[in-house]
C-alpha cells in the first residue's frame, strides 16, 4: 500500500511506507522545535536579566543558562549530524556512483553544524565566567 504525500511544492509523491514514517517524524520534530525553541531563549533572557542584579538567584540562572545552553545545542547538532549522515548514505546506497560528489558537501556540512556547537559552547563558557 502506497500514500501519496504533497509537501505543496513538487504535488503528489508516493513515498511508501517508509516514506510515511519519515514525513511524520519530521511533522514531529517541527513540532518540538516550535516548542523548545522559545523556551529555550526565553531562559537565555531570564539568565541575562538577572545578571544585572548578581544576587545568589541570578548566579543560578546563569548557571541554568549555560547548561541549557551547550545541552541544547549538542542536542541540535546530534539530530543534524544524525539526519545528514542518513541522507547521504540512503543516497549513496540508491546511487553508488554519486559517492564522491555526496561526500564533500556532507562533510562540509557536518563542519557546519559542529562550528555551531562549539559556538554555543564558547557562549556557554562565557556565562560561566559571569558567575
């Protein structure tokens, strides 16, 4: 049994079951995405608010800022890792002759996204130097 899926772009296409399984993990993904991302920089706010004030509470949403920091991006870069290195090799095993021109922008990628997780690492550590 086959389901045709639009993504409003390119109309129908069968995607299958697989496929199916996949559309929905990303509708899902999306979702949380939506979610935690302005909690996420709602609590960056809250820490940078009150570090004006540098009493024993503010010191702690710092604390929890940097944490929630450096969790959430690694969190953020392991997902993209993860769904990058999956495309490509789907890709690859689809396509075996196309594995030298998958391969260099997937690693360029990959720099990419670990270049962002070594930015919020450095905000992190920035933060801990307000404590």
């Amino acid at each position: 049994m086959s389901i045709k899926i639009s993504d409003g772009l390119s109309g129908g296409e069968d995607r299958g079951a697989v496929g199916l399984d996949i559309a929905r993990k990303e509708e899902r993904m999306k979702k949380l995405l939506i979610i935690l991302g302005p909690v996420a920089l709602g609590l960056l706010n809250v820490s940078s608010v009150l570090a004006a004030e540098m009493d024993s509470t503010s010191k702690a949403g710092i604390a929890l800022g940097a944490g929630l920091a450096i969790g959430i991006a690694a969190f953020g870069a392991a997902m993209g890792q993860g769904r990058m290195a999956a495309a490509a090799m789907e890709s690859i095993g689809r396509n075996p002759n196309s594995a030298d021109r998958i391969q260099v922008p997937m690693i360029l990628g990959l720099a990419f996204i670990e270049a962002l997780a070594i930015y919020a690492l450095l905000i992190a550590f920035f933060l801990q130097g307000k404590i």
